[in-house]
C-alpha cells in the first residue's frame, strides 16, 4: 500500500476546508490536524462533518489517553503519535481508530505491534534515514504499513519504498502554517 498523510500542523478551523478540498482533490485522502495546532478538535470535527467518507481524518501528535478519549467523542478515525505509547495505541483500538504511533526502534516497533497498532511512523526519517528502514525491515513482518515521516526527502522516495516504506507523512512541503 502507498499512501500519503498530509499533516496539517498549525491549521485554524476556518482553514480547513478549503485546503482539503485541495489535497483530496490532488489523491491525498488521509489528513491529520495535529493536537499542536490551534483548536485541532475543532477543525477535526469540521473535517468530518465535511469529508466523511472521502478520506481518513484524525489527530496526530496524540500524547495521552485524554485526547484519545475526545477523538473518539467526535468520531475520529485515526490517531498518529510521535512515540510509542502502548496505554495510547490500546486505548486507540479500543475506540475503533486506525493507530500509527511513532517508532525507531525494533523494540519500538514490536511494543507498538503487540498494542495493536495499524501501522509504524518512522519517525524521524531524517535521522533514520532509508538504510536504518531496511535494516530494521529484516525482523518485522511482511505487508506491514510502514510510514516515513520528518525528513523523507523527494529524492528519496523511490530509496525509501526500496527500504520498505509503504507510505509517507508530509507537512510543511505541503502546507505551512498562514498558507
């Protein structure tokens, strides 16, 4: 599977529609407003009441239990986190959500497997780079949704696909706060 996250940090609620119109509109149909932004339960709420069935909406930067339980109120469908938080992914699951919680590590990644989790943010790409991917590709299950995120570079892509990737998460080469 390869797919792209579009990762709207800094966006206000009045933004929101327009802009999605115009990555849905380009193919990219999972859109994440991080908790970072300003009112981001708001513009997922906005998100939803909009789009729902045109793509997947949720939340990324999801450090605790507490947001996870307000997403699943307004009915987000995906969380996306930073670390590795099992408490974060299980509660995730439990809600009915897709959870991609950010990984580094082998040990990362299997914590984040036996949670439950959807998928893997590898995160920070720029520091992992492809050649870290692969390596760690060679312990992890086949078919697995491997994102890159921070860093996964145009130029790279076709190495980071080679590596494994499955996907990745783009922010500022695709929206930047006040755009």
């Amino acid at each position: 599977m390869r797919n792209l996250i579009a990762i709207l940090r800094g966006i206000h609620p009045h933004e929101v529609i327009p802009i999605t119109e115009v990555l849905l509109d380009a193919g990219i149909a999972s859109i994440e407003v991080p908790m970072n932004s300003p009112e981001p339960f708001q513009s997922i709420e906005i998100l939803l009441k909009n789009f729902k069935n045109k793509g997947i909406f949720g939340a990324g930067t999801v450090l605790n239990l507490e947001q996870v339980k307000t997403l699943a109120d307004i009915g987000a469908e995906m969380v996306v986190s930073p670390n590795c938080n099992p408490a974060v992914i299980t509660a995730t699951k439990t809600a009915g959500m897709l959870s991609f919680p950010g990984v580094m590590t082998p040990t990362e990644c299997f914590t984040a497997l036996d949670a439950g989790a959807d998928g893997l943010k590898f995160f920070p790409g720029d520091i992992l780079q492809p050649q870290g991917l692969k390596a760690i590709q060679a312990v992890l299950p086949t078919g697995l949704n491997c994102i890159a995120v921070g860093g996964a570079k145009p130029d790279q892509i076709a190495e980071w696909i080679s590596a494994g990737a499955t996907g990745f998460g783009i922010g500022s080469a695709l929206y930047k706060a006040g755009d």
